[in-house]
C-alpha cells in the first residue's frame, strides 16, 4: 500500500424529507438547532453548496433570500455560507473532485456505506427514504519532508508564515494546485459551528497572507502528529427560500489521516536532525486545505481541528 502524508475524506448525507420541513429545523430555528450544530466538526460548506447546486435548485434559477438586497435574513446563521456559495459556485463548472448523486437511503448505504461508519444511525432521519449524497477524497505527500527524531512525528518544511506574529503557517505538497494552512487556536474556535468556523477560516487567511518565505521565515519546519481522526456531526438544513425540496438536517463525516512515514519492521529510513525553528503545535490546531482553481470561491476543501495532545 502506497504511503501518503495526508489523506481526507469528506462525506455528506442531505436527507429529503417527505413533507414540510419542521419549523424548529429551519436556518434561524431555536435552541435545538444550535445544540445540533455544536460538534468538534464544523461540517463541509463546499460539499454541501456544490451538492445543492448540482440536484437541488434547478427549479430556482435566482434564489433570493428574504432580507435587503437578497442578504440572507438575520446574517449570522449558519446556512449564510452554503448560500453565498451556491452563488459563487455558479460561475464554475463542475468541481471533479466532487462526487455526488441523489438516491435512496438503501442505495447510497450499499454504496459508502462501507467507507463510513456510522451511517445507518446518524445520517438518516426516520421519516427520509431518499437523499443527496456528496463526496471526496484527497491522498496527498509533502513537497519537502523528513522523519522526526521524535516518533510520532513528521517534520514538514514550512514555505511560508503570515500573519502579524507569524502564526499562519503554509504547507506545500506535490500537488500544484493543493495547500494546506494551519494554525494553533483556542478552546472557543475548537467548538465554533459550521458557519463560525468556515467564516474564522476566511478572516484568518485574507488578514494573514503569505509574506516571509526562505530565510526571512521565523521557523522552517513544523511537526506534524501521526494521527487518524474520525469527526461527525450536523449542521443546519438549507433554509426554505433556497430550495424546492424540504431538506433534513445534513449529516457530515471527515475522515483524516496523518502519517509519520513510520519504517515498516526491519526497514532504516534515516532522519535529519530536528530543526532548532520549529514551529510547535502545543494546543489545538485548525487545518484547511485550498484549491487554486476554486481561489475566488474563497472557501477551504475542508476544514478540521485537531488536538496534537490527542493524537
């Protein structure tokens, strides 16, 4: 089997529903809506727009939302982003790394049901036998990278930091059109709904460009924990006014997988001597990977928090 550095998969289950969606279920319903969204997993807002975009608004070729000038009514609720993303999205033609189909729930279980655990119980509401099901896959290896003397551990050479203090770091890997970001956060954007996250994610990265590259960089690796992070939760329905379909609340999974390129039994692999400006990851880090082709989008492939001390 092939050893790669970082491998994703991101999966979503958005649930038709047979008749009118419940009241307490829309965008800006109550308490039981936002408990539903708090998870350590903000969800997958690209995943979901593109979905809806391919399946579900054909019947709507201008969605406006209800509020001034099409803003979507009380700005802060968590299907803003889907929504100013179908808009956004409307301008490209298909994203191929995204595979999608509508279905019901025995076929879409036959099909991922293998590469996904859990969803029989947590992706399907019990009054849904059809859905959207939207996926994708990323298998990708560090441009430059070396084994750490430290197990557990792969030192990533950083190719750039921005930010006022340097705490963005920007990660290359052998696919051109692939970056990845990371930087440490605090116990409050751990637990950030869907929407929080992705909109924290798009503050952090335009207030902190890439700006030190070679020897102006404060630290030139990173280490990176091998772990293996299996994160679920659920997120908002796609509120009333941007779809002909009543939808349930999606149901997201991400998978991601770190490796440290641990030698197999008997093999040497010999490791470079650690960097002494190493940026440490001693707290809770986000991770987002970007896509150029989708760079006015402006939004990350995916987007996950992950506690090194966990790992």
């Amino acid at each position: 089997e092939e050893l790669l550095d970082l491998k994703v998969a991101s999966f979503l289950v958005l649930p038709l529903l047979d008749g009118a969606r419940p009241a307490s279920s829309s965008a800006n319903g109550g308490e039981e809506e936002e408990e539903a969204q708090t998870s350590s997993f903000g969800g997958n807002c690209l995943l979901q727009a593109e979905c809806l975009r391919r399946h579900a608004l054909a019947e709507k070729d201008d969605p406006k939302p209800p509020g001034v000038n099409g803003e979507a009514a009380g700005g802060d609720s968590t299907s803003s982003v889907v929504e100013e993303l179908y808009r956004k999205l409307k301008r490209h033609s298909t994203l191929q790394m995204v595979k999608s189909t509508a279905g019901t729930k025995a076929s879409i279980l036959a099909e991922e049901g293998g590469q996904f655990e859990g969803l029989a119980d947590n992706a399907f509401p019990e009054d849904s036998a059809q859905a959207l099901c939207g996926s994708f896959q990323l298998a990708l290896n560090w441009r430059h990278s070396t084994i750490s003397s430290a197990p557990g551990f792969l030192n990533v050479e950083i190719h750039a930091t921005g930010g006022a203090a340097d705490d963005v770091i920007f990660l290359e890997t052998e696919d051109e059109n692939i970056d990845v970001s990371i930087w440490k956060i605090s116990e409050e954007i751990a637990g950030y709904t869907q929407d929080k996250l992705y909109r924290h994610c798009l503050e952090k990265i335009k207030s902190s460009p890439p700006t030190k590259v070679g020897d102006d960089r404060p630290f030139d690796i990173v280490k990176l924990p091998e772990c293996k992070l299996s994160l679920a939760g659920s997120t908002s329905a796609p509120p009333d006014h941007l779809c002909s379909q009543a939808f349930g609340r999606p149901f997201h999974q991400l998978e991601v997988a770190l490796s440290s390129r641990k030698p197999a039994p008997g093999v040497l692999i010999p490791s470079a001597p650690d960097s002494t400006k190493a940026f440490e990851l001693d707290r809770p880090f986000l991770m987002c990977a970007w896509h150029d082709k989708i760079e006015d989008v402006e939004v990350p492939l995916f987007v996950a928090v992950i506690d090194p001390k966990a790992a």
